[in-house]
C-alpha cells in the first residue's frame, strides 16, 4: 500500500513493504494520482444495533442491580492486549497532561513531544522494565520498533 506523506516540509511516496517501510521522495517532474480511500465504516443498522445492545445492557446491568462503580471495578482487572490507542490514551495522555497540562495531542509545540517521550521512556524503563524504545524519526522509519 501506498502513501503520500509530508516530512519536514519535503513529500515522499511511503510503501509498506514485508520488510517494513519505504520512502522514496516525490518527483515533482511527474503527475501522480491521487485517490481517496473510503473505509467500510459502519452503516446505520449497525449503528442503530450497537445503540440498542448497549440500552439493552444498560437495563440488564440496572435490573441486576451492577452500579457503574461495580462494573468498572470488575473491568479493571480485566486482561486487555495493549493498542497503538490505548497507549495514546492511557500512558501518553496522562503524561502530558501531567508534564504540560496539555489534553490533546494537537496542542503540542514541537519541543514538547520530545519531552513527553523522553518521560514516558524513563519510566517505562525505570519502573515498568520495558527497554528503551526509539522515538520514530526518518532516520530509523524502516527499522523495527
């Protein structure tokens, strides 16, 4: 699959490959065609189900008589595999909250991720003993995290 995307100001054509990632940079020289990709996102019906499961599971869990805080708890020791998201959301977020007190991602000045990241990794391997993870940068782009 490709991609166009922007780097430092410079457009390179992006090619996910088995191997990892490739960039090769634009050739302004040539016409490229530009297509847009129209994910299958979920359609009305669907939409209109999952409204009703979860009305469905609110009354269950009300008739049972699980308040919120009782049902959290239980979702808390929950074992739940680790997302590109939730990492964002759970770790990332509440860092820079913390460091910036800055809730989204958008607001950050260029210096500031660095200074979440930087964070983020000396705890991860301080406390959690994770090792050091690379910052992604054009440099390491193709090599594997």
């Amino acid at each position: 699959m490709q991609k166009i995307v922007s780097i430092k100001s410079k457009w390179f054509i992006l090619t996910e490959t088995s191997n990892g990632v490739e960039l090769k940079p634009l050739d302004d020289s040539k016409a490229y065609e530009v297509k847009s990709i129209k994910r299958n996102t979920r359609t009305l019906l669907q939409n209109s189900a999952l409204h009703k499961y979860c009305a469905l599971v609110a009354e269950a869990l009300n008739d049972a008589g699980f308040s919120v805080q009782r049902v959290m708890e239980n979702i808390k020791k929950a074992e739940v595999e680790w997302t590109m998201l939730s990492v964002k959301e759970i770790i990332w977020r509440n860092f820079q909250i913390a460091l910036l007190d800055k809730k989204s991602t958008t607001e950050l000045e260029t210096n500031e991720v660095s200074k979440v990241y930087r964070n983020i990794d000396y705890w991860l391997s301080t406390k959690v003993g994770i090792e050091s993870i690379p910052f992604p940068s054009i440099e390491n782009i193709g090599e594997k995290q």
